[in-house]
C-alpha cells in the first residue's frame, strides 16, 4: 500500500476558497482574452485521455496568466508555486466531466479561477442566484489513492465569479456543465502547480 501524498503545512486545508482573485481592470482583461478565436475541442481530464471531451485554451505561455495572476495566487496563498501548465476549460450544458485526478505527486496542488461571467452575460441572474446557473466543482471524499477509487461524500464549490479554489491534485473531482437554458461558456482556468520545497 503506497503512502498517502505529502503536502506543506503552510496549507493544511485539501481544498482552499478564495474570492476577488482579480481587480476589475484585471477582470476585464482576464474575459477579453478568454474570448479570443482560440478554442479547441477535444479536451480531457488529467492524463488527456480519461472522460469526454471539453473546450480548451492553451494558455501556460500567456504573460497575463503567468506573469499577473499566478503572482497574485502565490500571494493569496502565502505560498510559493511553480506553474507546471495553464489552461482554460469551456463546458456547455450536457459535458459533465468524469471524477479525476489531476497528479498524486507530493507537493502538488490545482488552482481553478472561475472566470464566467455570469452576472453580466445571464442578466436573470443576480449575485445570489448563481446556484442557478449549475457548473459547480464536485469533490468525491476522501477516496483513496492506492485503490483509485473515488470517495462517498460529494463536495461542491459554486463557480461564483473572480472566485477561485485551490485543492491538492490528488482529489477525486470533477466540473460539472451549466444547466440547460444556459447561453454560454462555463469556463475555469486551470493552474497546474507545485508547492515550490
């Protein structure tokens, strides 16, 4: 039976919640790039072959998400990460993702903004209604490892705008798509990380 991953106590939580990510001069920024005629479809949970297909923005290059955000999840985290990859996910209704794990190598950690924006493009919904819109993150505990076998306890974080959630890499989860009447996009960016030792 392997050991279970290790991880830094400067981050005792497995899952981390945190809100304003990004000014709004930087909020704006972050929506203009996701719109860019950059999509591709074809993309997979973890190793590139578990789950159905996505929408998907390569973007471990791009100086805004390397350069401004990651900074600033360093900062909100009060810990130092190493990027290992940057991508935008895009759901729209009927392509809920599969339980997965991003790595179980010690020391690593995933950090999804959520950048929809919601309350602008879905005027319907206010700030308090978006459990309306679906495309929560779904965490199966605790799930273990050595078994590859996902928990029986289901955990969701709402994909409220310019929120963000930082989990260790090994938890079984999944994004799950927006509800049926839902016009566009839900869309995460996806920080693949290494707690710097």
């Amino acid at each position: 039976m392997s050991s279970p991953p290790i991880y830094s106590q400067s981050l005792p939580h497995p899952i981390n919640r945190y809100t304003d990510i990004l000014t709004s001069d930087e909020w704006k920024t972050c929506q203009d790039l996701l719109c860019r005629p950059q999509w591709q479809f074809g993309g997979r949970s973890a190793t590139g072959k578990i789950g159905e297909p996505h929408w998907y923005m390569e973007l471990s290059n791009d100086e805004f998400f390397l350069h401004t955000v990651l900074p600033r999840i360093n900062a909100i985290t009060n810990t130092i990460f190493d990027v290992s990859r940057i991508y935008a996910n895009g759901q729209s209704y009927g392509m809920d993702g599969q339980f997965h794990r991003d790595d179980y190598r010690d020391h690593t950690w995933t950090f999804l903004l959520y950048s929809t924006n919601i309350t602008s493009t879905e005027p319907h919904m206010l700030p308090h209604n978006v459990y309306l819109f679906g495309g929560q993150t779904e965490f199966s505990l605790p799930g273990t490892i050595s078994e590859h076998t996902t928990g029986d306890r289901i955990v969701s974080i709402h994909p409220f705008p310019n929120t963000g959630v930082l989990f260790q890499a090994h938890l079984f989860h999944r994004g799950l798509s927006p509800l049926r009447y839902i016009t566009q996009l839900r869309t995460t960016v996806a920080f693949k990380l290494v707690e710097r030792q």
